[in-house]
C-alpha cells in the first residue's frame, strides 16, 4: 500500500554530527514524550538532565507530552522534580490533561459526572477543569458478587467515562463504565489513549491503556474518542500555548505508532529514540509504515553530537 | 451489503401453531443456549422443564450449548440438577469444554503449560483432557506494584493462554496473560467466546468473555482462535455425537450474533428466543443482518403451541 506523506515514504536517517546540526538549526522547540524518553519507570535515561539543561541554555521551548494518564500536570511536574529535573505544570501536557480539556471542548454540563477508570491524575485534572470525577483508585477494591437479586447500581447523571491506564482495574469498574456507556443516553466514552503496553516499570512491558479501553470497547460494543497522542487533540492547546509553527517544532519519541505518528499528524519533525518500546530491527523492518525523520539511540545524543 | 445466505435474506418468522409443527417434524435435535434460554442468573425461565420433558418424551436429543465457560460440563451438570433439570454430561457442550479440546486437536504438548484467565471451569476440563492448566481464581486477589527493580515472574513453559469470562480479572493476570502471548514463543491464545454482555445476574447484563478477550487483544496486538459460538468448532463433537446430519437439528438461542449465527454457519434450522438480550425490536431493526427462521417468545411456546 502506497502511503501518501513525505515523511512515511522517505527512510529515517540515523541522527549524525551533520543532520543533528539541520534539526537543531530547523526547529524552536521540542516535544519530548516522557516514558521510554526521559525515564524508565522511576529511573532517569542517561544523560537526560544534562541534554534538557543544554536545550535550555540554547533557547528551545520544551514541552513533555505523554499519553500516560497515571497522574495530573502537577504530579509529573513533582516526579521531574524527584529526579532532578526542573519543569512548570505549563510544560506539560498529558493525557489525563487532555481528557478534562476534550469535556470543556464539548462543553459537558459541570452538573453531569465523570465515571473514570484509571488514576488520580486524571480525577485531579477533571476537578481542575471544574468537572466532578467519580470512581478511579476508590473503586480498587470493590468486588461484586453474581448472585441473584444483587442489583448493581450506578449513577445515571454519570455523562462520560474516561478509561486510561489502571493498573486496579477490576470487574466492579468494568460494569460500571459498561453500563454507563450503554444505558445512560449520550453517555460519552473517552480514551486517554490507546498504547497496548509500555514501561511501567525500567524491568518490563506492563499492558497500557489500550488494555482497559479495549476491554470496554469489547463489552460495550462502542468505539471511544481518543484524546492522548497519535489524535492531535493536544497539539491545539500547544499551537495556542507556543506561538510556534508545528513545522518549527520537532516530536522525540520512543513509539512509531503513537509519538512518531502523532509528530507526523501535526506536521512537526520527528526524531525516534530506541530508550524504549521500539529498537532499530523494529524500525527498519520492511513491513512498519511510519519512518521517523530521524532516529538515535536516546536524548543525550542530541548534546553528544551537538557538543559544546 | 448483500449476504449470500438463504436464512438471512429470509426475514425471521414468529412461531404459530402451523410452523412449530413444520419445524418439529423436520428436526431430531434440539441445540439449546443456556443463558437467557434456560435460565437467567440462577432462575429458570418459566416452562422450561415441562418442554425439555415434552421433548425428551417426543424422542427428540437434547443437547445444551453454551458459551459460559465459568463451569465445567460437570459443573453445568449440577446447575440443572439443582433446577431440577437432569441432563447428562454428555448432552453439554461449553466453551470450557471446547477449549480444552482446542487444544486436544492441536496436538498441544501435555508438558506444556496453559495459562487461565477464567473461571475454575476452564482448568477443570483442562485437567480431564491431560493438561495442566495454571491461574484462574487462584489468581485472583494477586495484585502487583509498579516498583522499580520489581521483576513479574512468569512461566516460560507456557505455550498457551485461555481467556473467557473472569469476574476476578485484575492487573496481575492482564499482565501473565500479555507476557505469556508476547514473550513465549508460538504461544497460542484461545477465546471461549467473546460475547460482550450476558445475564450473569437474573436482573442485570454484565460484562462478558469479550471484554476479557478484548483487554488481552489490547495488550498484545493479536486476535485469538475462538471455540465458543458463533465459531463452529464445537459442531464436529456435536455431530460425531448424534449422528444426525446438522439440517436436522434446531439452534435454539437467545443471540443473533452467537447463537443464530453459530446455527447457521453450521447449517442448522434456527429459533430466536425473546427470553434474553435479544428484544423483538432488535430482531426486526433494519440494521439488523442475522435472521432466525423463526423466532418466539421463550422456549415453552413450542410446548404451548403443539400442545398434547
């Protein structure tokens, strides 16, 4: 199948001391994706303080854009924090930001609720938004038992259920969300995102976001909106914030099919670190369709290659 | 879209005191769903035993087929005892039945392990078909910690993943599952079935085998076998069986999109019952693509309307 962009036809370029130079001179700003790019789990990738210092110091805007809804804008600002690195609320944009930001785009009523399967992060950045979230880490522990006469009850003023990664998912939120979505009308479905597994932990792959919402697609039989990264939904909010040209900006990132695709979509340039879920065989194995711009081992390249 | 098939550009009949006759004269066996056919929950659909007695009297087999793969045929067995049912293991086919024979027909090693996410139903047939089947309920309140340096241990022996309805689904088991299919080679993932909802309760619909089989599908970018309806695999057990050739048997269910369908792909004549998830407005929905040849309200109307 002929695929249309420029971008998908041309092959990715491994980032050298020459084509570093291009990129660097090209864009204003970069959007780094945080797991597998900045960190693994809760360890820090080599190098990544000292690179951001380094962008910094030369003037580029930096954003972090990550599709993993575990916490809220001010809970990533502390885990830089944790890790040494210094970053504002403002410079990041996360999927469970972007799913309060969808509700006040389509201007869900305030008195409706918002049933969430997933973290904390995402209940905060409804509350924030001035939306009132029910479930999430509350519902971790509840059980139902399928016996006869036992009627589930649920809230039919809940207007939209947001699924994002939940590591206590369970049957108790699986039924909640299901009938919300089928029995209360208009009900919307919202995805914070759809990766099928990342780095949870700096050891392993653990199953993503994509796992629950697939889970609820499956038992509603509805196709949810998607709000993180490859949508561009975020990308309108960061155009507003920076006041730079999407061509003037480039995506670093670890996933071809969400960060690389998500660059790709915006018209930003891209640039693919193999820190984490893809490696080089993956990337230039003949049957994967999204070629990055560029693509090197990690971050620090950029300052290595660059080097003062 | 045309579909090619005679059943479904036929629209479905109602069920009158002429077609009942027909079709009881044309068929030798009766094929029944058991969830929202026989029962709801743990109640008994009214009339249900004195037509299975009126059958059985009239010479006609009887056999149950069911895509709950909660129980075992054993189990299922005790069910209708306890309803007052008898019917014997032999007339029972499920989909934890079927998994296990799934993997009779594959030649699948013995010394190989079978990871369950399920219900004690699933391992118990596995273990009368000579394999050793891990996970399940004893699985169930197993929870992990997304730490650092936390390695998830698995079982490298094993060569195959069964998902079907698991109301203690959690984190711990999405993961075994997903790094099971992932990582082991040529590992296989077997669905029971992938219904979205069933009447697990008398009052209430509830989240079925698809949604566990979607969240492992999310996670690990594969599609699995299906054994349980629509797909006909339990059909070669069934008419090795009876000897009866299958255009002399009756499905009789409560889906379009499982039980019908199963009916007609194995070349069946076909009676939607009204007793469960499928409503007489959904039948006749013009977007509905799945005919009956006939259909009526609950199972006992064949009793009422051939009545001795």
């Amino acid at each position: 199948m002929e695929t249309p962009t420029k971008s998908a036809q041309a092959t990715a370029q491994p980032l050298t001391v020459d084509s570093v130079r291009a990129l660097f001179d090209s864009v204003d700003a970069f959007l780094f994706d945080c797991d597998g790019v900045i960190w693994k789990g809760d360890k820090l990738i080599d190098g990544v303080t000292q690179t951001i210092d380094f962008l910094r110091f030369k003037g580029k805007k930096l954003v972090f854009v990550t599709n993993n809804s575990f916490r809220s804008r001010r809970q990533y600002a502390e885990k830089f924090r944790s890790l040494g690195i210094t970053v504002s609320e403002d410079e990041i944009f996360s999927s469970s930001f972007a799913a309060a930001m969808y509700l006040r785009a389509k201007n869900f009523p305030p008195e409706k609720k918002v049933y969430v399967i997933g973290g904390e992060g995402i209940l905060e950045e409804l509350q924030l938004a001035g939306f009132t979230g029910i479930g999430g880490p509350e519902d971790g522990d509840k059980r139902v038992e399928l016996k006869s006469n036992n009627l589930f009850e649920y809230d039919t003023s809940v207007g939209a259920v947001v699924v994002g990664l939940d590591p206590h998912i369970n049957y108790y939120k699986l039924q909640y969300g299901t009938l919300c979505i089928r029995q209360n009308p208009g009900c919307l479905f919202i995805a914070t995102n759809r990766d099928a597994v990342g780095h949870m932990t700096d050891l392993q792959e653990w199953p993503g976001a994509g796992c629950m919402v697939a889970a609820i697609c499956g038992s509603t039989e509805r196709e949810p909106v998607e709000v993180g990264k490859p949508s561009t939904f975020m990308m309108d909010f960061l155009l507003q914030k920076l006041s730079i040209s999407s061509s003037r900006m480039c995506m670093v990132g670890d996933r071809l099919d969400t960060d690389i695709l998500f660059g790709q979509n915006a018209g930003c340039k891209t640039l693919l670190v193999l820190s984490g879920v893809t490696s080089e065989s993956n990337l230039l194995d003949t049957s994967n369709t999204i070629q990055p711009d560029y693509y090197s081992n990690q971050v620090s390249d950029i300052l290595k290659l660059l080097g003062p």
